[in-house]
C-alpha cells in the first residue's frame, strides 16, 4: 500500500501527518468551569446500583462497550445498525473471561455533529439509543465544543446532558431534549473526569477543538494530579477523543496529545494500560513500545454511527519507522468494542457490525488479551511517544498570511520528498 498519500510535517511520521486546517481552541465556559474544573474522582457507584458494583466485585471482573463518533447526522442508518447490535450483544457470549454482561458504555466523544447543538440531541443520542438500557457516560469531542456561530456557548449541550446538575433528593434528572426516550441525563463531575472501578481508574480527558487538540494549563495539571494519585494496585486507562496515533488517510493521529501524555507519564512515572482515543471514524489498534521493556495498545474506536468512513493509510503489519507505533489491526467498518477487565487481566473484542448490504457481521473481528498489572516508569527511564528528532514539532497550522503560505509550501515540498521514501517502504 503506498504511503505517499498526504504531504507530511517535517520529521514527522506516517502516523502524525499535518493537516492544512484547524479550527480554533474553546476555553470551557466560566459558567461550567467556575468551581468545577479541578473534580474530584468519581465511582462507579455513582452510575450503577450498589448491587450491580457488588457484583462487579465479587465477580472479579467488569465489562463495558466503547466507540465514539456516533452522532448519525444526515445518515441515521449506522448509527442504529451499531445501537442494535450493541443491544443485542448484551444477551451474547461475552470476552473470554468475563462472567458479567456490559455495565455501561465509555462514549468516546462527538456525541452531536456538526455542532453540539441542543436541538439534536433526542435524533442522534436519545432517540437511537432508546432500547440500549445501560448508562452512557463519556467524554466530549472536538464536534460537541465546536460552536455553531457566536451566539453559541460552547459544550452546552454536553453539559446539559452529560454534566448535569443533581436533583437534591437523588432521583434522576431528565434534559428537556430526553423527550420519550426514558434515558436521564449523565451527572459526570465534569467535561473531564477520573472514574474508579474495582479494577481500574479510567481518566477520561477533554481535547477541545483544534484538529490536533489542546489541554488548557488547568486540566495539564488535572491530569497530572490524577495519574499521580490513581490506585498504584489497579489498572490505568486513558481516553481522549484525538488519537494519540492513526494511519488514516484524513486526521492522522495528534502529536499535540503524544507530547501531553508522554510528559504526563514522565512527571508522574504512571504509565496508562491503554489508551482509549476516537476522531478517526474506523477502527485500528495500534502497539508502542514507550519505555524500555513496555509496549502498550492504543485505540482507535470511531466506527459508532457518523456515516463518513475514514480510509487507512497502511496495512495492518506495517511499523512506522520513526515512531515505532506499529498497526495491529484495522478495518474501515462500522462498529463497536466490548471490554472486560479482571484484576490481572484486560481482555477486549472489536465487533464489526454490517451496516450496509455489502459488509459482513462479525462480532469477533479482533480479539486481544492485555496485562492489567499496574504500569511504572522504570527508574532512570524515560517515556517516548514522539519521534525522538521530532519531539518538539507543533502542528501546520492553516496558514494566516503570504510569508505563511510561503512557508507552509516548502515545508509540503519537504514533507513530499519524505512521503516518497516511506512510500517504498
């Protein structure tokens, strides 16, 4: 498969390539953020009955699903066919050792497209998952920040939906936008959260709207603080919707994010078990050594419903030569994960779902094992996510003037020469 599909950054590899657009950074409201842009962690208690958590524990296991992606603006039809074979994988045979159906479903952010508009919420999430009966929590993506014109306010329909505020007496609160679907609105903390379960701490973060992503400097800190203090004897899992690393032919993954998380790791000396990312509307995981004697899974799960599939820009097999990050598997195919978690294991399947009549249903397309042992940087080690020549390079931004257009076109003449070698590779 060649390589030479898009002109690259210089220094930068197959799996962070350059776009020539952005669009610009949200800060969160101060009507959301003011008091609560440093929350606590949260449990799982606080989405499952206290039955349903004892349970988890006594069972030694916990499974959830997890995709992003799902809003089914223009074409619906996606978007319910991955609904319904979530709803009807609760009844099948779960991953090899899970003794318990799903919990809950992680979403993995752009929940709404085009906008995070609050008038669309009941047709792309309420509406389409009517029947799935598990709570839906998550985290947003660049489309649920991004605002319509100046009269929006940025996130607010997440926030309605997602970050609502509890009734007093404990019973469920209901956004107007619910309407018959039966499904309460989520009470997370906050837009990014720390969930703890029995057998593992899911940080689930917030990368805004840029193409690329961004952390402001205040959940930087949020995130250090929380990989810091997570249960050394449990688990870590990261999910962020821009992917770390992607071999598609469209977004291609963030090095914006692999510098976040590889100076958080190097600060707190915690290393995440795997990292959970969307963006990318298809399906790819993808291995990194980061640490000496250390390789962990990143995901890329954004097959949940928007009908605009991305194409991959590698086979699976294929090692990028600068970052190491190399494909494992992948498919351009509508569909879901299902986790499963036990204290020493992670146990995981992608389920290929046939939305259309040309795709074929597979429900164990890839199916993988992961240790669950905690993870620690090795003492006098360090953490490397970004090529080593590279680890400083920002994003191409859209170009804002002549002498920036100018600029930007040697660096595409640049990055094309470096196109053509890895495109015999």
């Amino acid at each position: 498969m060649s390589h030479a599909h898009r002109p690259r950054q210089p220094g930068a590899s197959l799996a962070h390539i350059a776009l020539p657009h952005v669009d610009a950074f949200q800060p969160i409201p101060a009507q959301f953020a003011d008091g609560h842009a440093n929350p606590a962690p949260w449990d799982l208690a606080a989405i499952l009955p206290a039955a349903e958590v004892t349970e988890i524990t006594q069972a030694g296991n916990m499974t959830f699903h997890c995709v992003g992606d799902t809003g089914g603006v223009k074409n619906p039809d996606p978007q319910a066919a991955v609904a319904a074979a979530m709803e009807a994988a609760l009844a099948s045979p779960q991953p090899n050792g899970a003794s318990l159906a799903p919990s809950f479903f992680y979403h993995l952010g752009d929940v709404i497209y085009f906008n995070g508009e609050t008038d669309q919420y009941y047709a792309q999430f309420y509406d389409p998952y009517s029947r799935y009966p598990l709570p839906i929590l998550g985290i947003p993506g660049n489309h649920d920040g991004a605002p319509l014109n100046a009269r929006s306010v940025s996130l607010e329909g997440f926030h309605r939906n997602f970050v609502a505020t509890p009734n007093q007496d404990g019973s469920p609160v209901y956004s107007p936008e619910s309407q018959d679907s039966g499904r309460a609105a989520m009470a997370q903390p906050f837009f990014y959260h720390a969930l703890t379960t029995p057998f593992a701490t899911i940080i689930g973060l917030y990368s805004n709207v840029p193409e690329h992503g961004e952390f402001d400097a205040t959940q930087r800190a949020w995130l250090h603080a929380q990989m810091q203090a997570a249960d050394p004897a449990r688990a870590l899992i990261i999910a962020v919707h821009h992917p770390i690393y992607s071999f598609d032919d469209f977004h291609s993954g963030s090095p914006t994010m692999a510098q976040e998380l590889q100076d958080a790791i190097n600060a707190t000396g915690r290393i995440p078990n795997m990292v959970l990312t969307a963006h990318v509307h298809n399906y790819q995981r993808i291995e990194k050594q980061i640490a000496p004697g250390i390789t962990i899974p990143f995901f890329v799960i954004g097959g949940g419903g928007y009908h605009n599939m991305h194409k991959l820009a590698a086979a699976p097999g294929y090692t990028d030569p600068e970052t190491g990050a190399a494909l494992i598997a992948a498919i351009e195919q509508f569909g879901f994960m299902t986790f499963n978690l036990s204290p020493g294991i992670i146990n995981g399947r992608y389920h290929a779902v046939a939305a259309t009549a040309t795709e074929t249903d597979d429900p164990t397309f890839d199916v993988f094992s992961y240790s669950a042992r905690p993870l620690f940087l090795p003492q006098g080690t360090t953490a490397t996510l970004l090529p080593t020549d590279g680890a400083n390079i920002q994003p191409v931004m859209a170009p804002a003037s002549e002498a920036a257009r100018r600029k930007q076109a040697a660096i595409r003449a640049h990055a094309a020469r470096t196109s053509a070698r890895i495109s015999g590779h």
